[in-house]
C-alpha cells in the first residue's frame, strides 16, 4: 500500500507565518522530507503555463525544488492559472543564465546529485528501463531548441520517453510529469 496524499481539512494545515511555510515546504502530506530527493531545472524552459503547470506536478509528486530562470514567473495569470497555489509549497530557487545553470550543475554534481536531461539522442536512455539516482536533477530544455549542448555535455545520461505517434515530442510539461511520476514511482 503506498502512501499517497490524503483529503484534508484545510484550515488545520495552513501555516500562519514564513516559519512555518518553510516548514511545510520540506515535509509532504505521507510525512516525509523533500530534501536530498529530485529537483526539477526548468530554466530554460520561457513560457508560463508550462512553468505553472511543472510546479504543480512538482509539487503534488513530491520534488524537493523546483529551479526557474525568473521568479516573477510565479506573479504571471498563466503560472497561477495552472500552478494553484503550488508554489507556496515547494521550494522555488532562481537560475537566470546557462553560464549559472552551468556553475549550478557543477555545484549539484559536487554534492553527488545525478543530472538526467532529457532530450532525444543517438544515446538517450530508455525511460521505462532507467533507475534514477535518489539524488538526481531533472534538466528540462526549452519548448522549441531543447538542452543547448554545452549543458547536453554535463549532463550523466539522458533519458527520452518511448513513442508511437508521428509527432516528434511531447509538450515540456507533459515530459516534466511523465519523467517525475517514473521518479515517484521509483523512490
């Protein structure tokens, strides 16, 4: 029996200072930490409903954080549209530049977190066969060119969905959900 989020009377949960927001943050509803699990890089990605809609799924799956190029994405419509109010629940870090998200991944991979991009190569791994790293990051490209190669090049492996339309790829945020649902599952 897996421990999955349970309905709750809302009031009895709601934190009433940042404290306790913070808090709430890095505990899920089964009781368990966010931290050292997956975090979820979508700086590439430039559109606000796919970011609104990945913090979302994000945050109901369980990821530890969620990276973005611009923090005030989370005062966009589109973002609030599709995020709810995911965003006040998971922590949420700003990286603008692919050279930061380069020093980013270099930091991450010094405290042994895996870097997975996903993105179709000669070489990309078979998701329905991958075993995610407990501690691994989830690098998303952007909705048209993808990882830039510089960051294809830091990646560990890269890992692609098996397909059976005609249609190239999956919208980035269906990719993000699809990708951490298989970590949830995993972990």
């Amino acid at each position: 029996s897996a421990n999955v989020q349970q309905k709750i009377t809302p009031w009895k949960i709601f934190p009433t200072d940042d404290e306790s927001l913070l808090s709430k943050q890095l505990t899920l509803s089964n009781g368990k930490s966010r931290e050292d699990g997956l975090i979820v890089v979508a700086s590439l990605i430039d559109k606000a409903a796919n970011l609104g809609g990945l913090c979302r799924t994000c945050e109901i799956l369980g990821v530890s954080r969620l990276v973005i190029s611009n923090k005030n994405f989370i005062e966009n419509r589109e973002f609030q549209s599709l995020s709810v109010t995911a965003h006040k629940w998971i922590p949420i870090d700003e990286v603008v530049r692919v050279e930061e998200l380069e020093e980013y991944l270099i930091s991450m991979k010094q405290l042994g977190y895996s870097v997975v991009g996903v993105e179709q190569t000669a070489n990309s791994a078979d998701l329905t066969k991958y075993d995610f790293a407990k501690r691994s990051i989830l690098l998303l490209g952007n909705e048209r060119e993808g990882i830039p190669v510089p960051l294809l090049k830091m990646v560990d492996e890269c890992v692609a969905i098996p397909q059976l339309g005609t249609i190239r790829s999956f919208n980035v945020h269906v990719t993000g959900a699809v990708l951490i649902w298989e970590y949830s599952k995993q972990h």
